[in-house]
C-alpha cells in the first residue's frame, strides 16, 4: 500500500486550491491478508484497513517513513461479511456495515490492563449496535452527517434507516424501491439522497433533537472514548465534531448530595437549639436571642457564597483540624455540660447568660483540643497527611496506604452511640464517687470503649477488602482526592443559610404544645429533659417534620451558594471532598447562552421541570409523613 500526502493552499485573489505532494510512504500489508475497505481520519494520522471478514488493522501513518501497525481488530462476528465502512464526524467512530443487516460503531479508548498492549495506549472498542428491521438484508451503503451525529444506512432491500448514534434514536425509516449504491445527507440534515446506479431520489426527514431521548437523558450512554457506559453533562465544547453529553443524572445527583450534606449540618444544630430556647432558655433570654437567629435569614445567598470563597482555602490547608473539630467540640460541650451540672452547689440556678458563657468556653476548648491533637490524630490515621492518604493507593503496606483510618471515622459515631445506649447503663460504680468523678470516669470509659471498638471494626473491615477510596459503581468513592470547593464547604455555609429557617419553623411548633402537657409530665415527677424528649417533641414531631422539608426545599432550590462554593463540575462522586454541579446552578450557568429553541435551550427548560418535580415529590411526602405524626399527637 502506497501512502501520499499533499498540501493545500489557496489563493488569496483568485479562491483557487491547488495541491501539492508533500511526501509518500509505503506499507507491505501483513501476511494472508487483503484490506476491502481502507479509511483514513481527517488529520492524516490514522489509518483503517479492514477486510471482508471483518478482520482489519489500525495503521500509524504519521511518519510515512516508518507506517506500523497498531492495533489488530475485528469488527462483526465470524461467519458475517463486511459490506459497507464510513467514519462517523469527527472521525473517531467506525461505523461498519454486515450482510445479516447489523450495523456497529466502534470508537478508540484507553485500553485497561488485561487488554492487549498498543503504541499507543488505547484499543478499539465496540460502542452501539444497531439492526435493520429484516433479518439478513445486507446493508449495501453508508452515509454520515457532515453537522451532527447523524448516520444512515440503505439495505439490499432498498430500506433506508436514519439513527443518531449518541442517543440511538431511530430518526427514520422508509423504502425507495431501489437497489442503493450510494446514500448521503443534505447539508442542512432535513433531507436523504440515495444513488442507486446513476439513479437519484431525494428524501426529506425531520432530524429535530435527534441525539435527546429517555435513555440519553436518564440512562448511562456509552459516549466517544469512553470505556463503559457512563452518566456525563457536557452541553458544549469547542467545535461541532465532540460528542454531546446531556445526561440529567449527574445534575440530579449532585443536587440530593449538596441537600443532604447542608441537612447533615443545619438539621442537629437548628432543631437542638429550638428545643433549648423553648423549654430551657428564660423568656427574657430567648426573646433575645430568637429575633438574631431569624436576623440571619436575611443575608443574601452571594454573601454566604463570598464566605464559602473566603474560608474554602483556609478549610483546605488545615482539613485535619476541621474533621478533629467536629468530634472534639460536641465532646467538650457534652462533659462540661454535665461536669456544671454534678458541680454546681444544691439549689443553685444558672443563668441563661452564663450557660451561654459556660457553653462558648466549652466550644473554645474543643477548638483548642481539635488544633492541638488534630497532627497526632493524623500521624496515627493518615500516616501525617490526609490529602496524601485521600491520594495513596489502598493497601496494607504502610499507614499511609491502609484503609483503616478512614474506616475509623466512618464507623466512630455509630459505635459511640451504640456504647452509650447499650454498654454504659450495665457499667455501675460506688456510691462513694462524687458525681462529678463519676461523670469523667463514665466519660473517659465511653471515649476509650468507642475507640477501641472502632479500632477493631475499622480493622477487620479493611482486612475484608473495605476501602472508603475504591469507587462504588458510577458513584465514585466516598473519600477520595480533596478538591478546594466541596460538598463539605457547600454543607456549611449552606446550612447557615437553611438553619434560621428550620430553627423558627421548629421554635413555633415547639411553642406551640398545650402548656397542660408539660404540667402533668412535670407533676407526675418526670424532669424537665424526660418532658422534652417524650412529651414536647413527640407533640410538636409534624411541626418538626415540617420545618426540616422547609429547609430542605431551601436547600434544593438554593442557585448562588451551589455557584460559588461546590466547584461547578458536574461529576457523580460520593466524595464529601469532591465538588458537583446542582441543576439549579446549571440553569443559571447554560440558559443565558443556549441558543433559543435549540436542543440545549430545551433541555435547560426540562431541568427546570425536573427540579419542580424533585421538590414536589418531596413536598408530597414530606405531608404524608407529617399527617401521620400529627395523628400520632391527638393520640395523645
């Protein structure tokens, strides 16, 4: 085979093209085999050099001087025939033809390690099949789109189909009557001319949004280069040849993880501090501190965003203090808390001001605390650094490489509530211990039981094959590389903007219980904290319920924060570290500069529906289950 390549230039007065030979090569083709079709890519590089059989070769001819073959395939299976051959715009896709009337497409992606080895790193694989209506009607023709992914084939019965490949979407169907030798498009897409012997019949067709279906937008579909059927957005790019990826799923993903790690947050604080300013708090305290709560729903979503920017590098450089926080400051709340209570002199009272005060101090020497043994804490889990280990391949070859110190995290707030609700009321000391002795003894036992047990757990869990860095399907990892601007950043400052909401709607409700029910608890010798938690809230549970989806649907519409703080990138990652895109915030990205009526434009409105529905479903349940809670109440 003789290989040429010429250069073109074109007159700059005239508009004449002329050609000159800019060199050749020459390949000898591998013994016993006889190309019947040869293609080439539209920057001369690649070559394909595929047989009858199927059998073929894909050719390096960058360098006519050395042209070696890279990679041997075969495209149908044994026993077929190959009758038609046509390279897809852009290049990338071949599509081949068979005599059983089955078309496939086969693009190039980056080979896997039990794949044959190539030059070049990559591999020939199979991405769409397709099948004409009879069986065995050979396909004769091939004929592509030069404006979008649209191709064509015409059988030996003279049945034309039209399909776009991304969505596989049949676009049309229809009989000439003839024997086609030759089909093409017409360059506006809305028209089919098939040759048949020197014989030509034009055939109109309405391509519209031909690469958008069902399973386009709600399925995984197997995009150019890609190994595996995925979930991808990627509405636009840099010219007409790269492959459209509108995929909804990644979008709708991302907006359930940026709700529910801003519910994480906002949810515990903003209900516990209703219960404390309804039924702990003094009046006088309380009518103060509620108006400044409810104050903070007033800051403009682009402030909370600026903050997230703001404190989104601060997080980044010292992440392992933030996580030592999170478990240290609940801990130093907790035992002063109650180390105040077994101290204070019999019949005292304490102020609200000064449980304010006393509580401020707890949370200051849990920061302290979190600063101070948050690099031993690392050293011990993370082998000195978290983003490192977050990087590492697991294994068990070093502290940095094991899985256990993620899984010690993970499994730590569930063992330490199981070892204060089971083990710790089988635990009794002397009487002679003071309360306040007591209270550190059962507090440092919790500590040390919920470490150890974690300990082991995390342990055995790594020895099973348990990794929080190896991907779980078409959801990533729940740990995995740290991106600046995250889903824990988003879940902060969004929660700030969702917690004056849930915490006034959840305030009124707690307000609300019949003041008879706290009386007759309170007399019938219950106290305070046990006519809460089993008379008030379950009382007030529908409000409560309410409020959380009120805050919920916040933080589902929520555009600017999602904006500035979540990274924008719309990728399927359980990773808490990992940044996303909701479908709010891609609206207000992609709608300005959709053309109108097109297939983008369109999609961009059905995101919008599909958001309507999201927070209706929500809504529709969030009203079932308060209706039930509500029934509950009467009961009582």
């Amino acid at each position: 085979m003789h290989v040429f390549r010429f250069e073109s230039s074109e007159d700059m007065f005239t508009g004449e093209t002329t050609y000159e030979a800019d060199g050749q090569g020459s390949f000898e083709f591998p013994a016993g085999s006889s190309p019947k079709f040869v293609d080439l890519t539209a920057s001369g590089r690649l070559g394909y050099l595929v047989a009858g059989d199927g059998s073929g070769f894909r050719v390096d001819i960058s360098d006519l001087n050395s042209i070696s073959v890279v990679e041997r395939f075969n495209l149908i299976p044994d026993g077929l025939e190959v009758t038609a051959l046509e390279l897809l715009l852009g290049n990338r896709t071949l599509i081949a033809g068979a005599s059983d009337g089955s078309v496939q497409a086969w693009f190039i992606s980056p080979r896997l390690p039990t794949d044959p080895v190539t030059p070049d790193g990559k591999i020939l694989v199979r991405g769409h099949s397709f099948q004409s209506d009879s069986a065995n009607d050979a396909v004769r023709a091939i004929g592509v789109s030069t404006r979008q992914r649209l191709f064509a084939w015409a059988c030996e019965s003279g049945i034309v189909y039209a399909y776009s490949m991304t969505s596989e979407r049949k676009v049309a169907s229809f009989g000439t009557g003839l024997r086609p030798t030759q089909i093409s498009f017409s360059p506006k897409d809305d028209a089919i001319l098939v040759n048949s012997g020197g014989s030509f019949q034009m055939y109109g067709f309405d391509p519209s949004y031909a690469e958008v279906s069902l399973s386009s937008l709600f399925a995984p579909v197997h995009y150019e280069q890609f190994r595996e059927p995925e979930f991808s957005w990627q509405s636009s790019s840099g010219s007409d040849e790269t492959e459209p990826k509108l995929s909804l799923v990644p979008l709708i993903f991302g907006t359930l993880k940026a709700t529910f790690y801003s519910i994480l947050f906002a949810a515990p604080i903003a209900i516990l501090a209703a219960i404390y300013t309804s039924e702990f708090m003094a009046p006088k305290s309380r009518m103060r501190v509620k108006p400044v709560i409810e104050l903070m729903a007033s800051l403009p979503s682009v402030v909370l965003g600026f903050m997230a920017i703001i404190i989104a590098p601060f997080i980044s450089e010292s992440v392992s203090v933030v996580l030592a926080a999170i478990f240290f400051i609940p801990l130093a709340v907790i035992l002063g808390s109650q180390l105040l209570l077994r101290l204070r002199p019999e019949g005292a009272v304490i102020s609200g001001a000064m449980r304010i005060a006393l509580v401020s101090l707890s949370m200051c020497i849990g920061v302290c605390f979190a600063v101070l043994l948050a690099p031993l804490i690392s050293l011990a889990l993370f082998g000195g650094d978290i983003k490192s280990w977050l990087l590492a391949v697991p294994g068990p070859s070093s502290t940095l490489d094991h899985a256990s110190g993620g899984l010690f995290l993970l499994v730590l707030p569930f063992v330490s509530f199981l070892v204060v609700r089971y083990l710790l009321p089988l635990i009794s000391l002397p009487a002679t211990f003071h309360a306040a002795l007591q209270t550190l003894v059962f507090f440092f036992l919790t500590i040390s039981a919920s470490i150890l047990i974690s300990t082991f757990i995390a342990y055995v869990l790594s020895l099973a094959g348990f990794d929080l860095r190896n991907p779980l399907w078409n959801f990533g990892s729940i740990a995995g590389a740290y991106d600046q601007r995250n889903a824990l950043i988003v879940g902060v400052v969004m929660g700030f903007a969702i917690i004056p909401i849930i915490y006034t709607m959840a305030d009124d409700a707690l307000a609300s219980v019949p003041g008879h029910l706290r009386s007759a608890s309170l007399g019938a010798g219950a106290t305070p904290w046990q006519t809460t938690i089993r008379i008030v809230v379950p009382t007030a549970m529908s409000g409560l319920f309410s409020a959380l989806m009120i805050g919920l649907g916040r933080a589902v519409g929520e555009t600017m924060i999602m904006l500035m703080a979540a990274g924008n990138t719309p990728v399927m990652d359980l990773n808490i570290f990992e940044g996303f895109r909701t479908l709010a915030a891609n609206i207000a990205v992609e709608l300005p500069e959709a053309p109108k009526g097109g297939t983008h434009y369109r999609i961009l409105f059905l995101s919008a529906l599909v958001l309507f529905s999201l927070t209706f479903v929500i809504n529709t349940l969030a009203e079932v289950v308060k209706m039930r809670f509500r029934r509950r109440a009467y009961q009582l």
